[in-house]
C-alpha cells in the first residue's frame, strides 16, 4: 500500500512541476475560399470554417485570418499579415493559400503580377520560419469550370504553378489544393458539382432572393469535403499531428 502511495504521490508531484503540454496553433491565411462568412452570406462557406472542427480544441487552436477579396498584397498592406506573423510562437504551423485575387488583372486594388505573387509568398515563408514557425503553402482551391466534353478544367495555371515552383525552392510543405479540388469536381461531374458551390434557385434563400450562381465560393456541402481533403494532405504531410484529432476523425485514411 505505501508502495502505491509513494507511485501516486510521486505522479501527482510531476504533474505539478511539469509545465502544462503546449497548445499548437495553426494559422489560416488566405482569401475568400478559406475565410469565415458572416450569417448574411450564409449558406456561403469557407473551407476554413470546417476545418476547426477536425481537431481536439485542448491541443489545436484554429486562427483563421483568411478574409475575402485578399491578394498577398493587401493581405500585407491592411496589415492582416503583421497580426499573423507578431503572434507565431514556435512549433505553430501557418497555412498560406492565395491566388484568386492576386491574378484578378481587371481588379488593380489587389491584382499581383507574379513576381511579386511569390516575392510575398516569400516573406510569408521566411517570416514565419525567423520565428520557428512551420509554414505550409497551398495552391488555390479550383473555381468549377468545365469543358463541353465534360472535363474539369484548370483555372489558376500561373499562379498555382508559381506556388509549385516556390515550394520546391524554398523546400516548404506543399498542399497542392488546385488538383486536389479539381479531381473532386470531376468525381462529381459538371452538373452534381454545382451542389458544392453557392448555386441558389430565386426564392431558395432569403440571403439571396434574386439566386445567385458563383463557381469560386463553396456551399456548406463543398467546403466540408475541401475540408477533409485539406486535413488529408496536411496529415499524410505531418503525420505526428494525427494524434491531435477529435476522435472521430483519428481513423481518417491516408
């Protein structure tokens, strides 16, 4: 019994001493496809926005700072970058997906050629490593676009190429989301397809009385599965962070 007594004591002492396990946090910069919608957009949804929930809250915090309309030049000059980058603490990850308005050539207030598309992504990176960060760098989700023949056509070919060439230079952790979506729509084909983006009938939603037919933003049913397919990749890519899931999600395949 003392033996016992002195193992539980001794346990319970540790506890005590030992500072509380570190609480990762993972940093979500990007656009409109990964930010979190106010009600009145609804059902609009970025896949950030289910993302939260794959992960045991005691041991991940989610910062999603994605907003939409963003260029990773206005996502520097408004100063969300800089909100982002003076809070990493080491060990978190940050998450950087950007390209559908830096290639927005008729919108000058946030088009980016790409030079400097990837002189930002840079400084993302190497900023987020001076502060022992762990970046990880995304190609843009695809917009749903098909061919007549019934194939899902590449919508970012610049852009997500200059985030494949960055990666492979600077040797950053890659999530390559443009093929990755892009296989997904074609799983489901030009027409079924559409149930993942906000695509509204007039009078299916009070939000959008008029309907509204968008290829870029996803419905609830979209963004859930761009979800799972993030968490896929990022897991396959630090397969230690597996361990921090919910429950539910820790027999996800890889």
């Amino acid at each position: 019994m003392k033996k016992y007594l002195f193992i539980l004591s001794t346990v319970l002492l540790m506890a005590m001493i030992l500072p509380p396990k570190k609480k990762i946090t993972i940093w979500m910069c990007g656009d409109s496809t990964m930010s979190i919608k106010e009600t009145g957009a609804y059902p609009e949804t970025g896949w950030g926005m289910p993302y939260v929930y794959f992960w045991d809250t005691a041991a991940v915090r989610i910062v999603n700072k994605a907003k939409n309309g963003r260029s990773t030049r206005t996502f520097i000059s408004e100063g969300i970058w800089q909100s982002v980058i003076e809070n990493v603490q080491e060990g978190d990850y940050v998450f950087i997906e950007f390209g559908h308005n830096d290639e927005s050539k008729e919108k000058k207030d946030r088009y980016t050629t790409i030079d400097e598309f990837k002189t930002n992504l840079s400084r993302f990176v190497n900023e987020s490593r001076e502060k022992k960060g762990i970046p990880v760098l995304y190609t843009p989700v695809s917009r749903r676009k098909f061919d007549n023949v019934g194939q899902a056509l590449e919508t970012h070919i610049e852009y997500s190429a200059a985030v494949l060439q960055l990666a492979d230079s600077l040797k950053v952790p890659l999530v390559d989301m443009d093929t990755k979506t892009r296989t997904l729509y074609q799983h489901f084909g030009d027409s079924t397809s559409r149930l993942l983006f906000l695509q509204l009938q007039p009078g299916d939603h009070p939000n959008y009385p008029n309907g509204k037919e968008d290829n870029t933003h996803y419905s609830e049913l979209g963004a859930r599965l761009v979800a799972q397919i993030a968490l896929k990749e990022f897991i396959t890519l630090f397969p230690e962070m597996k361990e921090n899931l919910v429950k539910s999600t820790k027999n996800i395949k890889r």
